[in-house]
C-alpha cells in the first residue's frame, strides 16, 4: 500500500519503534531506517520528515541476489556479491532473512570468510 501522507508515515516509524522496545527493551532506540525496496523511489518529503525527526535512512550498495529467487544457490550468491561489491570501500549489504532463505544461510560463511579476506571489518551501523 502506498503511503497517504508523511505524518501516517512518521507515525509508522514510531509504532516500528515502540514495538522494537517491546521485544528488546524499553531502553533501546534506533534512529535507521530502511525503506521496503530502498529510497531510490521514494518521496523526497518521506526522507525529509526522518530527518527533521533525527532518523537517517540507508541504503545497501551490494547484493547477494537472494532476493531475486529463494533457491538462488549459496555459491550463486558468494559470486554476485562479488560482483556487486567490486570496487567499493565500504559494503551495506542487502541478506534477507525468512523461512525460505536457506541458501542464503549457507551462502554466509563463505561471504563472511570473502570479505575478511579482502579486509573488509564488521561493524554496527549507528
């Protein structure tokens, strides 16, 4: 469903708050934001309104692919996050994570291990 407006939409992110409290406690905050689909096509007055209320949004800028199919293979998914991470220095990467993504579990170590590589480091987005 589209959003009507930007005042439904800030009050989506707060109720995506309170509940993210209720699950892992009163005192956690976030201030991210990822659009459903990413920001490319979003309403510059929907990024405006998270900023004017301190959120910041992110986008990913690598792939796997596991999203385009649920048994794209876990050596198909190491190969094109290659591709898409090629030249970068530092990686948001897009992994879904649901019931039907057990290629993309078995793809992990195999990415984890590539990227430690190539001296890539994990880090909390804040």
């Amino acid at each position: 469903m589209p959003l009507a407006s930007s005042s439904y939409f800030l009050e989506e992110v707060e109720k995506s708050q309170e509940l993210l409290k209720e699950v892992l406690g009163q005192d956690f905050f976030t201030r991210i934001v990822r659009f459903p689909g990413g920001s490319f096509s979003v309403p510059d007055v929907f990024k405006e309104v998270l900023k004017d209320k301190g959120y910041v949004y992110v986008d990913w800028n690598t792939i796997s692919g596991d999203g385009e199919s649920n048994t794209m293979p876990a050596e198909k998914q190491l190969e094109r996050l290659k591709d898409t991470a090629r030249g970068k220095k530092n990686l948001i990467i897009l992994l879904h994570d649901s019931v039907t993504k057990q290629e993309t579990v078995k793809a992990l170590p195999g990415i984890i291990e590539y990227l430690q590589e190539q001296g890539y480091q994990f880090a909390l987005l804040k």
